[in-house]
C-alpha cells in the first residue's frame, strides 16, 4: 500500500488530517482510512484523472519570467482534500463577517467623517502615507455603506491549532474559480467519498456573486446589466474573469468595449448598438481604471468611469479605494477597528505584527530580523518578502536598510509553524504547510463560501504557498459530522 499513516509524523506542526502517528482527526477518518487501501497504481490513476480533467476544462494560470514572458500553466492540484469539521468553520464562518463588517466601516468612515483620525485609533499619519487611499473618493457613500464588496482574507493556523487572519484582500481578491473548479474535479477524481461524506456545498458562489452584484444596481429593474471588466487575455487570472463572467451569464468586457456618456452613464458597445451597465465588477486596479482620474495613459480602463459611479449611475465592485484596507499597516490595526467600530472582541486574532514605523517595534525587528517575516505594506504575492529564518545574511541586511529608509513601508511577524496536510509527492505521502483563502460576500446580507481555496507550498520546508512561487492547492471540504 502506498500511504502507510503509521509512517507519516506531522510533528512539530498542527496537521489538518492526522492528529498524531496513525491517528487521523475525526472528520477525516474515513478519508484517511479509504487512501490507505489505495494501491500504488489506483493512486497514479486518480493523479492522472485530475490531471487530465485540469487540462480538458483548461483550468491555467499565467506566470512570467524574464527569459519567457507570460506562460500558460495547468493549475497544480494535489487530490488530498483538506477537511474542516461544520462546527469549527461555524465560528470561523462568525470571525469572518465580524471582520468584513469593521473594515467596510472603517473604509466609509475614512472617506467621509473620519472618525476614527480624530478619535486617534488610526494615527493620522498611517493615511497619509497610505499608497491605496485616494483622495478622489472622499465624500462617496456607496450602496449599503458598502466598499470591499468581495474580500478573500488568508487565513493560517499555528502549531497549537490556533487559527489566525494572516492578511486581508480587498481590492481585487483572487482565487475563487480555483476553489470552484479543484471542487469538480475532486467530484470526477473521487464520486465515492461524496456520497460518503457530508460535504457542504461551494457551487452555489457564482449565483450568490450574481445575487449581491444585483442588489448594487442603481437601478431598481428586475435584471440589471452587469459585466466583468478585465484588463485582457495577458492578465494571470484571465481564467477566472472569464469562467466567473460565463457561470453568471454576465458579459466579459475590456476596458474600449465600454464608454461614458456627457450624462455622466456607463453603456457598452454591442451590435446591435449602445447598451446602458449598472453594475461593472472590476477585476481591474484602481490607478488603471480611469485615465481621467488616475493614470492618463492607462489602456485598461474606461475614461470618465469615476464621474459615473460618483454620480450614482453605476456600481463598481469593489469600490475604487477599498485598498486602504489592504495596507499591512492598517491590518495590524484591525482588532482596535473591531472593537471601536462594533464595540466587540475580534473572534479572529490577527498574527501578531511590529509596525516598523513605531521606533521602539522597529528596533525590535531589526534586533530579531533573523526570526521575522518582513512584509512591505502594499505588496501582494508573496513578493517583496524577508522569510529570516530561511534568509542569508546579505538579504537580512538589505532589509534593514530598507526598513530604515522607509519605516512606514514594513511590517513584520514572528515565523508561525504554520499547519501542515498530507500531501502527494509522487507517491508518497508528506506534510506540507497551507493556508486557506475564504470568500466573503458583502450586500445586503454577508456570505462566507463554505471553505476557501487551500494554498499548498508544494516545496518541502517552504511557506510560500503562491501559485505564481511554486505553491499548489487542495479542495477543501467542511464535513457536517452531525448529520453524517
């Protein structure tokens, strides 16, 4: 038999599956104990059938590289599922939408009255250095109160089993058509287990997408116009804006299909002549989205796009400046916006962050840079990073002289062990570290997808758990034992 779980040691790391040698977790005792009469070539089969379902729905990501450019890349899978038990997800499912709620306070709130400057919870200076915040969107008050409309925030858990939020995204968050598609195939790859298991559903996102961008419609008709706005086929989540605009019945428009009229409305060219938009879900970034406004020589976005939402006639999801929220720095403020907003305890912690604009937090990092995970604020994909631990001594320094140059620019947490699944490596079984990207859905009312995408870094002792750095993915199943 290939995976002998007597031979597979988590430790010194919580895993998802296996509680300690031998002994899988309850939710995952019938999974564990049906791979284990896998032989060798039942196991090659199963790859080979995810493989080849990966390629047949063309499930690709792009990556680029110097020597290559762009490269199409069939989505990297491992056909272990990471399970979570209905009850755990329950509070974390509570964690998510108590959070989603402060921020979008928190964006509405700096935009118009900033209360939370004057009452000093956010120092003002945070702002001012702030690259998301956009000065053109003071004074808007969007639908419902709502900015980040569609959030997918990274969630991890430490060797105690703790789960932590590790980073929110709420400018143009990523990932969801992976979570959708890795579920179909586990459905092709292994129909048994799911009529063996009650595993909740994930296949209802693209209507509940459809649902909540309706309800953002200016306009109060039954079926509002809605399009997906992409910067184009050289994207790498191309895939993702076409597959969620196709499940939605949605058009999927780039930037010259669409044109502002003098009275300040969103139409899109067809033949059949100009069409009025009301809801535009933009998979474009804010300083591409309207040369009028932003960068005058973007190609990407739609002139007079600003004046349109401004003047209430169309709905962007998610709101041009919702980023400020995604600032590294702001996310170590996040519990203090919890309670000055909502006036609770955050159900989630944050891992704990050293500002490196507070000098006595910045000395600390630069004394223990070896044992940090340094971040700049705005970056996204795992670059731009220091992992100390894994670091060589001349990066440890260039970090230190960034950090001095620009303070403001760094953040920096203590090496988590983070959670590890078992994971197939040619065919052996091995441990290797995740995360778990949520989607949470914010309209009239708040949605949180049954699990998330799982991130795997496929690479032995790594962390990075990015596609685009070698990473893969699992679907992940939240298992109602009580109705079992």
């Amino acid at each position: 038999m290939a995976i002998r779980w007597g031979n597979y040691s988590p430790t010194p790391f919580y895993d998802e599956l296996i509680r300690v040698r031998n002994k899988p977790r309850d939710a995952a005792r019938d999974l564990c104990e049906y791979l284990k009469h896998l032989s060798d070539s039942e196991i090659n089969e199963f790859k080979t059938a995810s493989t080849t379902a990966i390629q047949v729905m063309g499930i690709t990501f792009t990556v680029y590289s110097e020597e290559e450019g762009s490269i199409d890349r069939a989505w990297p899978f491992d056909i272990i599922p990471r399970i979570i038990p209905k009850h755990e997800w329950d509070q974390i499912e509570q964690g998510l939408k108590q959070r989603v709620k402060a921020l979008n306070m928190f964006i509405n709130d700096l935009y118009n009255e900033q209360n939370v400057l004057k009452d000093k919870v956010l120092p003002e200076s945070i702002l001012e250095h702030s690259k998301n915040y956009l000065p053109e969107c003071q004074g808007i008050k969007p639908p419902h109160g709502i900015w980040a409309h569609i959030c997918g925030s990274d969630l991890v858990r430490d060797e105690n089993g703790t789960v932590y939020v590790l980073e929110d995204n709420l400018r143009v968050p990523s990932g969801v058509s992976y979570m959708l598609e890795n579920r179909h195939v586990m459905k092709r790859v292994f129909p048994d287990m799911f009529d063996k298991y009650n595993i909740l559903p994930v296949d209802d996102y693209p209507s509940q997408l459809y649902d909540m961008l309706s309800q953002m419609s200016p306009r109060t008709i039954h079926q509002p116009e809605i399009v997906v706005l992409t910067p184009g086929i050289y994207n790498s989540a191309y895939f993702e804006h076409a597959y969620l605009a196709q499940q939605m019945g949605a058009e999927l428009v780039v930037g010259s299909d669409l044109e502002v009229d003098d009275d300040d409305i969103v139409y899109m060219r067809t033949v059949e002549g100009l069409a009025r938009v009301d809801v535009i879900y933009r998979r474009i970034d804010d300083a591409f989205l309207d040369p009028e406004a932003f960068k005058e020589d973007s190609m990407l976005g739609v002139p007079g796009l600003m004046r349109a939402w401004k003047a209430g006639n169309v709905a962007l999801v998610n709101a041009p400046g919702a980023g400020v929220a995604d600032d590294k720095v702001v996310y170590a403020f996040v519990p203090d916006l919890i309670r000055y907003y909502l006036d609770e305890e955050p159900l989630i912690p944050n891992v704990p962050t050293y500002k490196c604009v507070n000098k006595e937090e910045r000395d600390y990092v630069i004394e223990n840079i070896e044992k940090m995970v340094v971040k700049p604020a705005n970056e996204s994909g795992g670059y731009g990073m220091l992992i100390g631990p894994h670091s060589t001594k001349a990066e440890r320094q260039k970090f230190i002289r960034l950090i001095r140059r620009d303070p403001r620019n760094y953040v920096a947490q203590p090496m988590l062990l983070l959670s590890t699944a078992p994971t197939l490596i040619d065919t052996k079984v091995e441990p290797r570290h995740l995360d778990l990207r949520p989607f949470i859905l914010s309209g009239k009312q708040t949605n949180v997808t049954m699990g998330g995408l799982t991130r795997v870094a496929m690479r032995k002792g790594s962390t990075v758990v990015n596609s685009s750095q070698g990473g893969g993915s699992k679907d992940t199943w939240i298992v109602d034992m009580e109705d079992k």
